[in-house]
C-alpha cells in the first residue's frame, strides 16, 4: 500500500463542483473550462454517473471521452475528484443479472430508469465495481488533474435496506458472525416474545413487511447490517484504488438528509471526511441545521478539516417546495461551513442539467446563463474563497459536546414508541438552537467517547444506552463534568431491551432520579413547568419522575404529574447532572440552561439576535468568521483584519445585513502566553 495524504493537492481552499460534461457537446466543455477559471473554481467531481458510457457492454471499456477531459481540465488549472460509478449500473447489467436489483419489505423489486437501485449484497455487483475500480485507478492514478477519489455517491441514498434473497442470505452470515449461535441470538432479540424463537438459521429472514409490528430488535439488526454492508462496498472499491493511487480517497455523507449509515464508522475508513448539504426550505433557521451539519461532519472528522463536497447554489428540485436563495443566502451557507471546518466548499452542479429528473435544480451555471445574480455570486464567492486561503487547516474547538449516536435514532425511529411526537431530530434541534443562540460552539460526540475536557455534555436524544456507555457518562460527571439530559434518555440497552431496574436505571449514579411512568401528551397539549417563580410551557412528553438524591428545580404545576418533580440537579462526585422529563423549545430552555452555564463554568456570547460567530484557530493566528443571518446591521467587539473586506477593524466590527466577515486577529491562548512570559 501507498501512504496516502488525507487532503487532496490543491492551492488554497477548495472550490467548485459536481461536472457533468457527458450530458454536453464538446464545444460546452470548453467554455465551461474557460467560466470555471473566471469563477475561481479549483476542483470539480466528474464520473459519478458516467458507467453506461465508460463500460457500454460488459468488459468493454471506453475511456477515450475521460481521458479528453481530464486534460482538458488539467490544462486550465483545475484540479479532478474522480468518481467512481458505482451508483448508477448501466441497463446492460440488470438485463444481464436481474436479481442484483434492490427489493423493499413488500416484496417490490426496484426497477431501472433511476439510480440507487442495486442490492449491495449481491455478489455480480462486488464484481463489476471491483473492476470498474481498478479499471479507473489503472488508468488514472498517475494523471496529473487526479487529485482526490470519490468512491461511489451517498451510499444509502435513495434507498439502503434490501430485501432480496441475497440480502437474506448475507444478513444470516452476518448474524452467525455476531452471536455465534442462536441461543445468543434469541436472547438478544427476546424472541419468547410471539412465539418467536428460532431453531434453525434458515428460518431467519429479513424484516419484511408483516401483519403487525416486526421484532425491534431484529430491525435494528437489519439497520446495522446494511450499513456494514454498505461500508463492504466502499472498502472494496477505496481498496483497489489504494493499491495503484496515492491520492486522499472518500465518499460523500448527507449528515442532515439521511441517517442510515453510521458516520462514526464511516470516517475511520476514509482518507478525508465529506459532506453533502443541502437546506430545509421549510425550515425558517435553516441556517442552523447547517451548522449542526457542519459540525457533526467536523466532530466525525475528529476535528480535522473536512470538504463539502455539495450543497446548492439556490433550491433544489426534491423538496415539496423549493424556495431559492436570497441574495448574499449562498455566501453566508458556504462560509458557515468554512467557519465549522470546511476547507472546501463545491456545489451540485457546475451546469444546470437540460434534461432529466433534476433540471430544476439550481447550479453554479443557471439555465440562464452567466449573466445572471446567481453565476455572479458564484464569482464573487469564488474570489472570497481566495482572500480566506489562510483560514487552511486551521481548527475549531468547542467546549460543549452533544450526544449524537446513529444507531440509538435507528432504534427510536421504530414503530410503538410511546409517543411520535417525541423525536431525535425535534430534541437535537431544540438544545443545539439553544447553544447556538448563546454563541456556544458544540463538538458531536457518542457516549462512549473520552469526554475529558468538555465543560458540559448535553444528551438530548439518548434513547439507547449501554451498560458502559453510561459507566462512561457517570463517570464523567463524577470526574468533575456536567451532564444534561433530555426526556427519554436510557430507556433501553443495545439490543432495544428495557434496562433492568427501569428506564435511565444505569444513569441513576449521575442523575439522582428514577423514572416510575413515561406519560406522554395528547397532540397540541402543553403542560406548564414551576421554575423558581414563574413557569415555562411544555409540550409532547412528560414522566414521572421521583428523586433519590437530585434536588428539584422545576415541578409540574398541572399535566399528569401534578407538583411532580420535572426538572431535577444531582451533585454526584465533583460534577453535577441535570435532567429535564419534559420537551421544552429552544426559547424555553434558555432558563434552564443559564442554571447549566453557572455549574459548567460557561459564559454564553451576548450576541446580537441571528449572528453567528465561529473561530478557526490556525498555528498563531485565529479566524473568527460572524455571519449576520438578520436584517439588521449589527456590531460586534472585534477586532483585526477583516480578509474579505482587507480593512483593518480597531475594535467594533460593524455588519451589515446578511454579509460575512471573517476577522484575523491574534489567539487569546498565545497572547495568554505571551503575557506570562514577559511576566
Ligand atoms: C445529492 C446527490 C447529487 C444530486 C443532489 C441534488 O443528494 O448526491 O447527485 O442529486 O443531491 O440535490
């Protein structure tokens, strides 16, 4: 094997897109090159979806087409991720091996004209990409444009789970691997329940649709086997590659569209992290989904610099109603990323697509060309992009860590929960708003990770929890941390089962509380919170919750549990641990968590309403991008050089409506330094 660098050669930040050129004449390609370096752009993604021209018939290879490319590209100074296809078999293959197609629960087998639709199981598909791939590395390894690889295309999308008889036989491998024997495994699965024990391996199947409400814990089993299963593919394919090209090698997560692959596991196989990030139209503060995004793809990077590899320059054409950008709306989502990490910043796609599913899709070229507001702050972006160069490799660091771990929401996400309305994304939205609006920057971390230096952990949706995770979690506190927990934490172990002794029983050390009853809310119900002297409302969920050693800060006044304790503080060794029964919005937390700022020691930023504010630290110098997401001019104590603006800020930056600022300015630790040494 070749050692292998973990971020592509490339000057400055990366920048570009998606390319396409397959769906183009030629004379597009070279004023696409041209506009490329009018733009600024650095570095674009071709290939992804190129399998039907560079293989036509099976074993008949056709590179002559990429081959023009990359040189073309090359001899204008831009940069190549190459794709491999693997997302998108050509016709020939299904003809030739129709039961590589992916089957759903009902028994559907999925069928050609769209993309996605291959079993990651079956053993033709292993075949043709392992091919495919080595083709590719074969060929371009050593081609000067190559600077990166892009191994298949957001494994998972649009569907993960199959249900076919590879499917089947390859799930019954993989749980003989896991328990060894059934006896394990009905015990795990608590197959006593409806008659269910199994005597024979054959006899297992995947969790198709059934007449009622299958085993959680054999779905939850199914989950994680298909996403070790998706993970086989990518290692097949990034091994191939590995052998012949020195290149970083990665493929691209959607850390806020889809949830079933385990990105913690993912990026220990990947030379660099990637990301795909595309807004909730619906959502109003979209802006903060994207920086939980951001910053969940960051703390999955273990904190190293990471690449979006997509977002859009304005709508896109999935949701049910794509609302464009605004002016300068684009800027502000690029240079959150950069502030939360990225060190490149692509787009679907360089050139609007004419034909096909996503022509209304927008892209750095609109369908109307390039004189156009959205071509010129693609440029404008691009020149931006330049003047952060130095913002390159340098950090983020957070002093708050959130819980976030995929296969406790793959097991919340199953059917009979006591309530709907009490969901993973609902409570990580509402404490990570609220964090946010305090200018407070959070790390992702799971619960078993070293906690060590994090002034407090926040859990807002710990539905499942190991024995030893919650050793981890207890001891934390025990060790000095602050631990917040949101309703619903701890319900159940590793294999969906009860805790022994009840829900939030192994975290009873660091909380202080039992939970006796879960007692969730009719819909649109509220209930109200007593805290100190006045009340907070709260909504969907409550419990009933009785103290061993936690004091209670909050009482219910009315709901189910009447002058019940619903929100409780527990000193446990030298750290504290709170626990909050009930949902509460990101407003109506604010009195909770200012209690939680005092114990961790935390002071929240008194930033103006909408502004974000994110340091990178570089190796003497730190970046503190502010981003106005309100309508209001703002101003804010800085002060530095403004790399945007090149203008030097005495000590009040001052920005306008919607603009970024990214502000140099030396590090406070190495000042700290400094004084101590002239001292
Ligand atoms: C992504 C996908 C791209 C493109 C984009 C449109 O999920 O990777 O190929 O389809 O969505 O938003």
């Amino acid at each position: 094997m070749l050692s292998r660098p973990v971020w592509p050669q490339l000057e400055g930040i990366a920048f570009g897109g998606d390319y396409n050129p397959e769906q183009w004449p030629r004379e597009v390609w070279q004023q696409d090159v041209e506009l490329m370096r009018k733009a600024g752009v650095n570095l674009v993604t071709v290939g992804m979806w190129s399998w039907s021209l560079l293989e036509p018939t099976e074993g008949d290879f056709d590179f002559a087409w990429l081959d023009e490319l990359l040189d073309l590209l090359h001899d204008h100074g831009i940069a190549v991720d190459l794709g491999t296809p693997s997302a998108a078999p050509p016709a020939w293959f299904f003809a030739r091996y129709p039961h590589t197609r992916v089957v759903t629960a009902d028994g559907v087998s999925l069928g050609f004209g769209s993309r996605g639709m291959v079993s990651p199981h079956a053993p033709e598909y292993h075949e043709a990409i392992v091919r495919m791939a080595s083709k590719l590395a074969e060929r371009y390894a050593d081609h000067p444009a190559v600077r990166m690889w892009h191994v298949h295309n957001e494994y998972g999308a649009p569907v993960a789970e199959d249900h076919s008889d590879n499917a089947a036989r390859a799930f019954r491998a993989w749980l003989k691997d896991r328990y060894g024997d059934l006896d394990a495994l009905n015990a795990a699965w608590g197959t006593a329940v409806w008659s269910q024990h199994y005597r024979d391996w054959d006899h297992i199947n995947t969790p198709g649709t059934a007449p009622s409400v299958v085993n959680p814990a054999q779905k939850l089993d199914f989950a994680r086997f298909t996403d070790a299963a998706l993970r086989k593919c990518f290692i097949l394919e990034r091994d191939v590659i590995r052998a012949r090209a020195s290149q970083p090698i990665t493929t691209n997560f959607m850390a806020n569209q889809h949830w079933g692959i385990d990105m913690w596991a993912w990026a220990d196989e990947v030379d660099l992290v990637s990301d795909d990030h595309y807004l909730v139209a619906e959502d109003e503060d979209a802006h903060i989904g994207l920086s939980i995004a951001a910053d969940l793809t960051r703390s999955v990077a273990g904190g190293k610099p990471w690449l979006l590899l997509e977002h859009s320059t304005s709508g896109v054409n999935w949701q049910p109603r794509n609302v464009g950008k605004r002016p300068g709306e684009m800027a502000r989502n690029s240079l959150a990323h950069l502030a939360r990490g990225a060190d490149g910043i692509m787009f679907f796609q360089w050139r609007a697509a004419r034909h096909g599913q996503e022509k209304f899709h927008s892209a750095m070229i609109p369908h109307a060309g390039t004189d156009s507001r959205v071509f010129r702050e693609v440029c404008q972006l691009g020149a931006d992009l330049r003047k952060a160069a130095p913002l390159k490799g340098s950090s983020v660091k957070a002093d708050v860590a959130m819980l976030w771990d995929f296969q406790s929401f793959w097991a919340q996400d199953l059917e009979w929960r006591p309530s709907v309305d009490l969901t993973h994304k609902s409570q990580i939205r509402a404490y990570y708003e609220r964090l946010w609006r305090d200018g407070i920057t959070v790390d992702f971390v799971l619960p078993g990770h070293d906690l060590t230096g994090y002034k407090f952990v926040v859990a807002p949706a710990q539905y499942m929890l190991s024995e030893a995770d919650a050793h981890n979690l207890n001891s934390y506190v025990a060790s000095g941390g602050v631990l917040v927990a949101a309703p619903f934490t701890a319900a159940v172990d590793e294999n969906d089962a009860v805790h022994v002794g009840g829900y939030l029983a192994p975290l009873e050390p660091a909380l202080g509380v039992r939970v006796e009853e879960y007692l969730p809310l009719r819909k649109r119900a509220s209930v109200n919170v007593q805290l100190g002297d006045s009340n907070v409302g709260a909504t969907i969920w409550t419990e009933h919750v009785e103290p061993t050693s936690a004091e209670v800060r909050g009482t219910y006044v009315d709901g189910p549990v009447p002058d019940k304790a619903a929100i409780t503080r527990n000193a446990h060794g030298k750290g504290v641990g709170w626990y909050i029964s009930t949902c509460l919005s990101a407003r109506e937390l604010q009195r909770v968590v200012e209690q939680v700022y005092a114990d961790a020691g935390v002071r929240p930023a008194d930033l103006p309403a909408d502004v974000e504010l994110v340091t990178r630290i570089g190796e003497d110098t730190a970046y503190t991008v502010a981003i106005n997401h309100s309508e209001q001019k703002v101003s804010l104590p800085l002060a530095g050089i403004d790399l945007l603006a090149d203008e030097e800020i005495s000590h009040t930056l001052e920005l306008e409506r919607g603009k970024v600022a990214i502000v140099s300015h030396p590090h406070p630790l190495i000042d700290e330094l400094n004084r101590k040494e002239n001292t």
